[in-house]
C-alpha cells in the first residue's frame, strides 16, 4: 500500500525503469551489433538502475549511425564502461537474488551481505565473465573462468563495497519496509545500491580496460546478419584475438589490495552504526518514527514497540462526530453484568487531524464501563490488534488471575485470542482499564477507558448538578503515521486530547451561576504529568484514586497534577458568568503541533457559564 510519499516516487522510479530496459531491450537487438552477453548486460544493468543504465547505453554503446559501432566504441571511457556492465550485471543480479532469499528465509543481516557477495561473485563470474570472455577470446569455458577469476574479483570487491553500506544503512533505517522484497521499497534500496557499485567499480574496470585485463564493449557483425553489410565499411574488424595483459603483479597487488580493503570497509563499517543481527522477520517491515535514537544495540523487541501503528490494519474511519467514553451496554446473565469488550486498529479524527489508533469498541476513550459497587461482573475481551494484549482493572481489589500482567497472571491474549475477567466490585470512585501487555505502545496508541463506579451506599455519594469525565492522552502523529508517543527522544508528543479531542474540538460544558460540577480527571496518558487547572476560582478536591476523601482532609486548589495512573475528582462552583477555561498548565500540551486554533489546542476545554 502507498503510505509514504516515497512510495509513490517508487512507483514512478519503476515504470520509468521498466520504459527505459524496454528502450535498451529492443534497441540492442534491432539496432545494436553488440555480441549477446553484452545486450543483456546492459538490459539488466538499465533495469536495475533506470534512466542511468539508459544514459549509459546512449553515450557508449549505441550505434550511432550504421557502421560506425566500431569507432564508436573505441574510447577507454567507454570500454570501461562496457566493463563494467557486464560486472555489474552478473553481481548484481547475484546479489538481489541472494537479498530476496536471504529476507524471505529471515537470515540476519550480516549473514545476508556474506550470502549476497558470494552469489554475486558467482554470478558475476560463472555467467557473465565467463561467457562474455569466451564469446569474445574463444577457448573452453574454465579457461575463461580461470582467466577472469582476478577481474572478476577486483570489480565484484568494489561493486559489494559501494552497494553493502547502501544496503545496509537503508534497510535498518527508519523504515524497515526496505528489508521485505514484498515492499517497493526494498527494490528501490536495490536500485540505489546497484548504482553505488557501479560508481565505484567503474575506475577499477577503466584501470583493467586500459592494462587488458578485461574487454568491454565489442562490435559483432555476423555473416548473415543485417549488421554484416557495414562490417566492409569498419575500419577495424572485431575483436577476437588472445591478448595479454601488460599489468605488473605489483599493480595488481595494490588494485587487488585496494578492492579488498574498500570491501571490508564496505560490509563492516556500517555495523557501527546500525544493528546488522536483525532480520527482515525480526522487523516486520516497521516504521520508525524521525529522530528516534537507532544504534548498532537497538534490539527488534524496540524497534516494533516503538513503530507506527500499521495504516493496513486499519478496520473502521471515524470522523469528527464519532464521540469516545460512551457508556457500555450490558446483558444481565444470572445476577452477573455481562459486557463486551474487543480491541482493533481504527483510524480516528481528533480533528485536524487523524490518528491511527488502537481503540476499545472502536472509541477512543474506550466505552465508558459504568458499575455499582456489589455488582459481580463479566468482561469477554476479545483482541483484534496485530500484536498481544491484556485488561487490567486500575485500582481495584479483585482476584490475581482477574488482574492483567501479560506473561505475570495470565498469557497474553494472542492477536485473534480472548479472555474471559470476572470479579466482583468492591469499591467505588474513579477508577480505570488498560492493557497491561506492552502498554508503552498499545496505552499510547489509544487503548484506556473509565471504570466509574457508583456507591452502594447513598450517604457516599458526593453529588454535583453537573459531571465532567476528563481522560488525558498524548499522541505523536507525524509524516502521516502514528507512533505510540513515549517520553524519549523522537517520541515525544505532538498532539493531546481530552476524551479523544483536541481542543477546540473538546467538549463544551455548559452550566449555570452557582451550579456545581464534579470534574473526574483521569491519568489515561503515559509520559507527563499534567497539571490541570481551571479558571474562575478553586475547586475541592473530594477524592483521590477512587478514595473519597474525609470532609476534613479535602482541600481547595486550582490546579492539580495528574500523573498517568492518578485520579482526582474535584468540586468546582460557577461563581461568575462566562467561558471558564479547563486546561494543562504545560503551554506546549494546549497547542495542536505547536499551533493554536480559538485560543488553545490539545488539553484544552470550555466552561459556558450563564
Ligand atoms: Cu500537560
């Protein structure tokens, strides 16, 4: 799928590259004597690398007018050239084959560069070396593998040293689509890698034209042909003549040296930098998000808890007026309240933007669960995420196996799994749910909700004319992708909601002069603390964590921390009218990617006062 805007580059990078190998393709054979290894060289060489393999097929190769490919083609530069392809063309093909493989069968990445330069060699040298060599000097086939075993080696060294680095730096880059062949991206790190080697391999084969290590490009009039009638007009009548080499061995040493050292450089230096034990499979074809730290330690576990949620997965859109929180139904089964909970990947509207979430009931909050002190409960959850995941009871006193640690109290529930939490309520006050299973990246992609739990007892009962449930998130949303939003470098927010809007999207609270309101913030969030405050005088705090506090210990403030995890209920009267402002006292969490809209953005909401 087209999720990247270098994806659609990708897909005009190819069919520009397939238009051009069709160009070479048919010109070689209808207008170019080129013997028939060479054609396919350059075919090849044109598919790999697009428009380049077509510049260089115009400039060196094709005949310009009829019975001129022999003078044409007589300049080192382009004999180096024609060197080159029919290198690059055996190692590279060599090459991407091994990499498709080696990705496919899930082989770490240094293993797949080893695996890559040996097939490449092979290719390069078995096929088109060797055959190139035999169609041009004669002579039995091992011959000629003997005779281009060192040619073969020096420009296939600098070839893999130019392509390794590219590979690898791009594939363990921030998108990991790079390392699965089923990606565009992957072909296109390909393409790039096959043009880096060449670059580099080019002066080397100028070095072997020039000592007659190698040959390059070669003109082939065969009697009967319709490029046989110029051959009278060539001054020189090909090639086929055993020539040898004026290169001194301590020439070769060095160039030979050289290409070795640029090798290991090549395949070596850039695990310095990034993690080359890492496989395709270990991955997934991730995302990470910009500025992320990456280095040669980063384990797979990290980078896929840090990945953007996967926009394929996405089930269900909702727009601006899809609404969270919203109280859960319940079928009564025997005296037990039976609810229905299911978790999947939803793309949501906060507005401005969408992110792409992983949402309760398709809501983000997830529905509101709304219980009595004393009710026993039935909660199926059933998990269509991609990954594991589990429910835990924030705050309440229930049995161990009821409480939600993934791999501590219960399996984690596998992508497609269920689980079945049943317990009875014994407390009451503002409590909530989320998946103890990962929650770094699954809370901070959306997963929470609100547990409110009435008193049994009517005396307990703190009442208001008016109730405001504020659950806090963070997001990071950027490059048209969702990453959970982590307190780390490259992770860090860029976008808060209140009940999955943000500001002015919130919700507008409207009440009259001296109506009271119960506002219930909830720590639904992962990193901050949030210190929420109100305008317009105190409010009382009555309780904390779902513990009513006594009347003597509650306490006037205008401003309260919430930490993630933490609740506050707090009393607040309308003593004036007007619009009375609820908000985070962080600047940054009151702006929607550092803009405001109406005065604010992000932890942001309105009091209407009459
Ligand atoms: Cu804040």
């Amino acid at each position: 799928m087209l999720i990247q805007p270098v994806d659609y580059f990708l897909v005009a990078w190819f069919i520009l590259a397939f238009a051009c190998t069709a160009y070479v393709a048919i010109d070689q054979y209808r207008n170019n004597p080129e013997p028939v290894v060479m054609k396919w060289g350059f075919i090849l060489v044109t598919l790999y690398t697009g428009p380049i393999g077509l510049l260089l097929y115009v400039l060196a190769d094709k005949e310009p007018r009829p019975g001129e490919h022999e003078e044409f083609i007589r300049p080192l530069w382009k004999q180096g050239v024609g060197s080159t392809i029919h290198c690059v063309a055996g190692d590279a093909t060599g090459i991407i084959l091994a990499a498709a493989t080696t990705a496919v069968l899930g082989l770490p990445m240094w293993i797949d560069l080893i695996v890559e330069y040996l097939a490449g060699f092979a290719f390069g040298l078995f096929i088109f070396q060797s055959l190139f060599m035999q169609s041009m000097m004669g002579g039995t086939y091992w011959e000629n593998v003997r005779r281009t075993f060192l040619p073969e080696l020096i420009s296939m060294n600098f070839m893999m040293a130019g392509m390794a680095p590219v590979m690898s730096f791009l594939m363990m880059s921030r998108d990991m689509r790079a390392m699965e062949p089923s990606q565009l991206l992957f072909w296109g790190v390909m393409s790039l890698g096959v043009t880096a080697g060449y670059a580099l391999a080019y002066p080397s084969n100028v070095w072997m034209v020039a000592t007659q290590l190698k040959h390059g490009l070669m003109t082939e009039r065969r009697p009967g042909t319709r490029f046989a009638h110029h051959a009278a007009h060539a001054s020189h009548k090909g090639r086929r003549h055993h020539v040898q080499s004026d290169a001194t061995r301590p020439q070769l040493a060095a160039v030979g040296g050289v290409s070795i050292l640029a090798l290991l450089i090549g395949m070596v230096a850039p695990a310095n930098w990034v993690n080359l034990s890492l496989s395709a499979r270990d991955v997934g074809g991730v995302i990470m998000p910009a500025g992320m730290i990456m280095d040669r330690n980063t384990p797979a576990e990290a980078m896929r808890d840090m990945a953007a949620a996967d926009p394929n997965k996405i089930t269900a859109v909702h727009g601006l007026a899809a609404r969270g929180d919203q109280e859960l139904p319940f079928q009564m089964d025997g005296g037990v309240k039976v609810f229905e909970l299911s978790t999947s990947v939803v793309r949501w509207t906060i507005p401005g933007i969408t992110v792409d979430a992983y949402a309760y009931n398709g809501q983000i909050p997830g529905p509101r669960i709304h219980l009595r002190e004393g009710d026993r409960v039935r909660i199926h959850v059933r998990n269509g995420l991609p990954e594991e995941t589990t429910v835990h009871w924030h705050g309440l006193i229930l049995p161990n196996q009821m409480d939600g640690p993934a791999d501590i109290t219960q399996e984690p529930i596998p992508p497609g799994g269920a689980y079945v939490y049943e317990f009875t309520v014994e407390q009451h006050g503002t409590y909530l749910y989320h998946p103890h299973a990962n929650p770094d990246r699954t809370q901070a992609l959306g997963l929470y909700g609100a547990l409110i739990i009435d008193p049994a007892r009517a005396a307990d009962d703190i009442r208001a004319d008016h109730e405001y449930v504020v659950q806090l998130q963070e997001w990071l949303k950027r490059d048209g992708l969702t990453y959970p939003a982590m307190p780390m470098d490259g992770a860090h927010p860029n976008y808060f909601t209140i009940n999955g809007k943000a500001y002015p999207a919130t919700e507008t609270v409207r009440m009259k002069v001296d109506q009271t309101l119960k506002i219930r913030f909830i720590g639904t969030h992962n990193a901050f603390i949030h210190p929420m405050h109100v305008h317009g005088g105190p409010f009382q705090i009555v309780a904390v964590d779902g513990q009513t506090l006594q009347p003597s210990a509650r306490y006037l403030a205008d401003t309260v921390n919430v930490g993630p995890g933490q609740r506050f209920d707090v009393l607040w009267t309308a003593r004036r009218p007007g619009k009375w402002l609820v908000h985070c006292h962080i600047p940054h969490h009151t702006s929607n990617n550092n803009t405001e809209t109406r005065g604010g953005g992000g932890l942001m909401a309105l009091i209407e006062v009459e």
